[in-house]
C-alpha cells in the first residue's frame, strides 16, 4: 500500500504542480491507488475493472465511438472488448486463413487491433464487414436482404449502399479497412475511344470513379467526353474486393494486394446483381473467396437463362467469375 500523497509532497507544492496530480505514472501515487503497475488510473479509463465511477457515468463513448463498460473498463464493439489501456482486443480474432494471416506479420498477433495501425484504420465491431456498394440501385431485393441477415446471424455485418450512399469517398474508405471484404455492382469505365473496351476504373454515384480512368461527362458513353472525378487508391488493405461489372477483371492488376473477383465479358445488370448477393451471402456465412465465387457463377448462368428465355433471345451465357488471389 502507498502511503498518502500528503506524506511524499508538502501541499503547498501539490498546489503549485497541479499536473503531478494528474500523472501518478510519473511516480507520485494517488490518495486512492489501484493494483495496476501499483498506480491509480485516472480520468482516462480504468484498468482490468477497477473503476473510476466519476469520469465513466460521464462519459458512456470514447474515440471509437463505442461504449465503455463501466464494470471492466473495456469498450464494447459487438463481437469482442477492446482494452483501451492496453491498446489490444481481449479476446482473439477467430478468423484462422493461413493465406491471409502469413504474409502480413501484423495480423500474427490475434488480438491486435487494426493491425497496429489506429492512425489509418477502424474496426467498427471486431469482426469481418462486408461493404456492398450498389449505385445503380435504390432499395435492397430479397437475395440482399437474405445476405444482411445471414450476415447478421454469423456475428457479421454488412453494409449496403444504394444509390447515393454509394460513394467514391466511403468505397475509398473501405478499401483502407484491414478487415473490410468489399463487394461492387455497377458500370466499369474504360477509356475513350479505346475500341478493346478495357475497364479502368469502377464508377460510383455522382459520376465519380475509382481506379486509372475517370468517369464519362455524360455517365453513360464516350460521347460526352472524359470527367476529371476520379482517384487511384494508394493502397488497398481490405481482405478482399468482388467487382460484378462489365470486364471488371481488367481491374485485377490494380488490386494485386488483396484477393480480387471480377468479371470476364459483358454483363446483364440483372445477373450481375444476382451473383453478388449470391456472392456476399457465401462471404456473410463466413464461407471463403472461391466458394462464393463459385456460387455466384451458379446464380448468374441460372439468372442468365432466365431472362434468356423471358427476351426470346439468347445474348450469350453469362460472363466467368474469376478469382486473382492476392499476390
């Protein structure tokens, strides 16, 4: 036990350093000291659940946004408790793919957070987050609604943007998210006047592109010209990105850091979005890349067929799914 603060310091001086009050870490215990490293904890947080009643009933949320467990001191993020004291999750990241983990010294520790890279990176509840980013659409069918809620039913979360939620800025920010699985439905953006019809970027609402090339003038065709809107990620930290899009394989060279779906050919909106959510529901039940690549090319072929037989006429099958693995 320490002996009281009026023993080790006159108050006189006490009063004239206000500042050695607040930093017992410096060596000048408190009235009131806890078991941690033999020091109280204060206003800050409390530590393995010693608790400084006062500062956490004021104060229900911290930086991340999350409440703070005034019993243990952790912060609540829905699947696991962050300790904020000590910079670490309590619990260990349950995602065991070797692939993913071994190549990244980072992700070794299990209970990092964020990699070791708060500066950058969030992780909005300890758990894989599947972005979906639609702008062509305005509600969610019954397949994406299927997909939120087995998602949500595996301890997952997926985010779905329609329209104008869709985004450059927040597919920007997804793809910064270590522990982001990023799934596009929508138009590719080749270059103008380039016949071969190569995809370079993605585009999101608002005319707004992602990728080499900018978005037409017009959003549709070359006619219109080029656009100035759009951005090159500089890096890509999300686990994995699926693009349903028009020749969105053509992409796989600016996604080298991640495992990258796209697309071989041209495509139906209808199908592309019947492979997605086929797609997202494989990643939303935990299921791996390949499985769910594989699930969305059996959906699209069957969708196809579908409107094949509901146009009278036969525009080809459906494109090939195809999965780059991160290099």
């Amino acid at each position: 036990m320490h002996p009281a603060l009026s023993a080790l310091i006159p108050n006189g001086l006490l009063a004239a350093m206000p500042q050695l009050r607040e930093k017992p870490h410096q060596g000048l215990p408190t009235s009131n000291p806890a078991v941690y490293l033999g020091f109280n904890v204060c206003k800050s947080t409390t530590v393995l659940g010693l608790r400084a009643a006062e500062h956490l009933e004021r104060v229900r949320s911290r930086s991340t946004g999350k409440e703070r467990d005034s019993e243990s001191g952790n912060d609540y993020f829905g699947a696991r408790y962050y300790a904020s004291s000590m910079g670490r999750w309590m619990s260990p990241d349950t995602d065991f793919n070797l692939k993913r983990i071994l190549p990244n010294p980072q992700r070794w520790n299990r209970y990092a957070y964020v990699i070791n890279n708060p500066l950058v990176l969030v992780d909005p509840n300890g758990l894989w987050d599947i972005y979906v980013f639609r702008p062509e659409a305005k509600t969610n069918g019954a397949a994406w609604n299927r997909a939120a809620q087995d998602a949500k039913a595996n301890g997952n979360t997926m985010h779905i943007l329609n329209g104008s939620a869709a985004t450059r800025g927040a597919y920007m920010d997804a793809l910064k998210n270590g522990d982001a699985k990023i799934i596009f439905v929508g138009h590719t953006v080749d270059v103008a006047g380039d016949t071969r019809n190569i995809a370079k970027s993605v585009q999101l609402t608002g005319n707004e592109a992602v990728g080499t090339a900018a978005t037409y003038k017009n959003g549709i065709d070359s006619s219109g010209g080029m656009g100035d809107r759009s951005s090159t990620p500089s890096s890509i930290d999300a686990q994995s990105v699926a693009a349903f899009a028009c020749n969105s394989q053509d992409l796989a060279s600016q996604y080298t850091s991640t495992d990258f779906t796209g697309l071989q050919g041209n495509v139906l909106a209808p199908v592309a979005d019947a492979g997605a959510a086929a797609f997202g529901d494989v990643l939303a039940r935990d299921g791996t890349v390949p499985a769910a690549g594989s699930s969305a090319q059996g959906t699209m072929n069957q969708e196809q067929t579908q409107w094949n037989d509901a146009q009278g006429k036969d525009p080809g099958p459906a494109p090939k799914v195809k999965d780059n693995p991160q290099q």
